[in-house]
C-alpha cells in the first residue's frame, strides 16, 4: 500500500500523525472508506486507532492511537463521540480553526 503523505505535515508533526492526519483528510474528501457525517456545522469522521492501522499497516494500533491522541493533545483537531449506542466508544474527529489553519500552510509550503 503506497501512501503520499503531505512534507509539511510530516516535518512539523511527526511521520505518524501526518499520517493520521492525512488519513483523516481523505475520509473528509471521500477517497477513504470511513464514517463522515455533517455536525454542528463541521465535518466530522469516524476513526479507531485500530481503523487507522488498517489503512495505515505500517503504524501499529498502539502508535495510530498517540498519533490520533497527539492532534487532538495540540489542537488539530477535537474529538467527540456522535454514536448512536452509547456503549459504542469510537472517536469521531473534526479538525479545528488551527488544524484548518495548519494544514493550509502546510499545503502552501509544497507548492
């Protein structure tokens, strides 16, 4: 599996939460098979640290659930649980002003 993962998002973040981001970023844009719903006024996309591994086989779940826990931790983006069974726990993620902020530099710097 071939992954293009954004150079600015990889130098300011870390491999693994560019590649958590861009996982993030193409279930919102519909190229990966994820959960998405329209809240609150934001996109928000449902991702386990175990999802993540599966589309990312070279992150463990272990190091997909820091990268998720990292963009939340500086404000990338937040994290809410919009299920409809409350004994499902999965994390739904948005990015935030910042993350949108973020990745739009980071966007800017490899053109």
């Amino acid at each position: 599996m071939y992954q293009l993962i954004d150079k600015g998002l990889d130098v300011r973040l870390g491999m693994p939460a560019a590649v958590a981001a861009q996982c993030l970023i193409e279930a919102m844009e519909g190229t990966l098979a994820a959960d998405v719903e329209i809240a609150k006024g934001e996109v928000w996309v449902r991702m386990g640290h175990k999802t993540l591994a599966l589309h990312a086989p070279y992150l463990s779940p272990h190091t997909a659930k820091r990268a998720l826990r990292k963009l939340v931790m500086q404000g990338i983006c937040r994290t809410e649980k919009l299920n409809e069974s409350p004994f499902d726990h999965t994390n739904w993620y948005a990015f935030t002003d910042h993350g949108h902020q973020f990745i739009n530099i980071c966007a800017d710097m490899e053109a």
